[in-house]
C-alpha cells in the first residue's frame, strides 16, 4: 500500500509482533516474518540471516542474542498502516468485510502516507500532520469527507491498540469536522414531476421505481441478483456473508409494483441492468441524476429514495421499528436520528399537532 522507494539501505533488527504471535524483520519498511513465537529460533536467525543476504548486507552482532531489540511499540506509521490493510483484507477475503469498505480506507490511508512520508515513526506523529494533511490534501473538500478521512487514519491506531500493538491512539484528541446530515426528501410534488420523466422502457425507470417503492439502499439494488430473488416469499435475501453489517441477512420485502418489476427483470444474472445487459454502476447511475437534476433543478441522487421512502412511512403512521426493519436497520435509532425528515413537513406537522390537541375533532 505505502510507497517504499525512498527507503535506502534500511534492515530492522528482528521484533516480536504481538498481533501474530511471531517474530519479524523490516527489509526497507517491509515486514518479512521470521519465526513462530516471542524468541528467535535458530529457524527464525536463518530467515533473518536469508533476509539480509537477499538485501545484501550481513547480520550485525546483538547485545543479547536471546533478547533481540523489539521496537514493535514504535513502528513507522507506513508499516503499521499496511498492516492494518492486510487484516483488513484478510476479513473481505472472509467476507466479513466488503470490498468497498477496504477500498475506502485504502484511498485515505494512501493519500494520508504520501503526505507524511513512509519513514515517520509512530513516537513522531502528532495531530499537527493530520491537519497539514486536511489542509493539503482536502482543501474545499465537504465536512463529511474530511470527517471520513480522519476516521480513516485514527482508526488504524485504534485497532492497533485495541490488539496490543501500541500504547495508545496518537492522534486520539484530534477534533474531526462535524459531519453534516444531507438533508434531502422527495416530496409528493417533487415526485410526481420526476415520476413523469420516467420512460416504460427504460431500465433506468425500473431501478428508480424500485428504490421508490422498497427504500432499500441504491447498491442493495444495483447488486441484488436473480438468485436471491425469493418469488414465493416475495422477496430479495441478501445472505448475512453480503448484506451491509454482515450481523443478519438483509431481506427486502417486495410487494405491487415492485414484485412486478423484479418478477419481470429476474432471467438476468442482475436484476436491475443497463440497456446492455450489465450491472449498474455509480458511476452510470450518478451521471444519470446529474442530468435529471439540472432538469429539474432540485436535489437529486439515489439515497434521496431511501430517505423518501423511510419519512412517508413515518408520516403514514408506521411503528418506527417496523420502518427501520423494512429499510434493513437493527433498530431505530439511525431511522430517526438521521432518515426522518418530519421536520421539514410543516402541513403534515400541524395537522398531528391538531390530533395531538384534539383540535381536528373540534374542527
């Protein structure tokens, strides 16, 4: 992950690295594993002594054979960092994690080790190099993503303490940005303007009626396949190995229209295709609303569907955690905390406020 080649001549006295129980060597900032266990074995001194013949230079005498320097609890924050990549890669292989969430670490942690170096030790880092890198790197860039990026860089310390690796979160105090909620909601007018641009034979339709109808989540959609298509139970089953969380599976109840629109798209390897016959991409799909955005000229992406869908059931009267099952939360606290635009639903505010007060029987 990190960028090694201004790393000269550089071979680490072996380590113990506690993590995986076994001792190791830095060649040029990469960890090369020696031995099994605490102590360098005479199998562990000849990987070493393999190790610095392959870089060209010969084993230097130790104070204490039996005791070698350990400096584990100060590693370089380019080590530590692909370390923490490499278990993070290990859990996708194990599909305890989605690719997306190790590509999205990757772009910030990369960004984050170009900017201060691979050779600045762990002892050495301060909260300063993480706001130069903001400065540097983010300039312009929305709360949210800056929010993102320091989460990005302080969790890699946080797992390392969390495994014994090293004392404490360098950086722990740093204040991140706020993020900012994106306050985004269809509503009936907005809807129905949008609804009317959608053409019957258009793929694209499908994909937008289908987020309008289930509030499912836009990648949910765009990577459901006809094999978790459930037509008896009407449903879409993502097993608990793909669905977001990986705690439970992830069901989206169809019903109407939308069973009508999967029954229909369901001989695909995808159910939701372009008009070539391939999945859906972001990418695709965000050109797409850019261009009905600038059309219309209101805010327009596919998460505003979900955000849709979950506050007209609000407003309908639904248990919040019938909502939030339905939207595939373990409980309500994201559905209310984050989905539920009520508050910008005036008319529909005074009118509970007249039930409330019994005012709309009085009426």
């Amino acid at each position: 992950m990190s960028k090694r080649t201004s790393r000269v001549d550089f071979v680490q006295q072996p380590y113990f690295k506690k993590s995986h129980n076994a001792m190791y060597v830095d060649i040029d900032g990469k960890p090369r594993r020696l031995c099994k266990g605490d102590k360098l074995t005479q199998e562990g001194r000849e990987a070493y002594e393999v190790a610095l013949k392959d870089r060209g230079k010969q084993a230097e005498p130790e104070d204490n054979p039996a005791d070698p320097v350990k400096p584990g609890d100060n590693p370089s924050v380019a080590a530590l960092t692909d370390d923490f990549l490499v278990s993070m890669a290990g859990q996708v292989r194990q599909k305890k994690l989605a690719a997306r969430t190790l590509k999205w670490y990757s772009e910030f942690l990369q960004s984050f080790i170009d900017h201060i170096g691979v050779e600045l030790l762990l002892s050495d880092l301060k909260p300063l190099h993480v706001e130069k890198w903001l400065a540097k790197a983010y300039d312009g860039a929305s709360d949210n993503h800056r929010n993102g990026a320091v989460r990005a860089v302080s969790r890699v310390f946080n797992w390392a303490r969390k495994l014994g690796i090293i004392a404490s979160n360098p950086i722990a105090g740093f204040e991140r940005p706020s993020p900012q909620p994106r306050e985004c909601y269809l509503n009936a007018d907005q809807w129905q303007q949008l609804s009317a641009m959608l053409k019957e034979d258009d793929p694209f339709s499908d994909f937008v009626w289908f987020l309008y109808l289930t509030g499912c989540r836009p990648f949910e959609a765009r990577t459901a396949k006809a094999s978790q298509f459930d037509r008896e139970n009407k449903s879409i089953i993502f097993e608990r190995a793909n669905s977001k969380g990986k705690k439970q599976p992830r069901v989206i109840i169809l019903e109407g229209r939308a069973f009508e629109i999967v029954g229909r798209q369901a001989g695909n390897e995808f159910i939701f295709t372009n008009t070539d016959g391939n999945a859906w991409t972001a990418f695709a799909l965000n050109c797409r609303f850019a261009r009905l955005r600038k059309k219309l000229g209101f805010e327009l992406f596919p998460y505003i569907f979900r955000h849709t869908f979950i506050t007209n059931a609000l407003k309908r009267g639904l248990n919040p955690m019938t909502v939030a099952t339905l939207a595939g939360h373990m409980d309500a606290t994201m559905v209310m905390k984050v989905y539920g635009h009520l508050a910008k639903d005036s008319d529909h505010l005074r009118a509970e406020l007249r039930k409330a007060t019994g005012e709309d029987k009085a009426a």
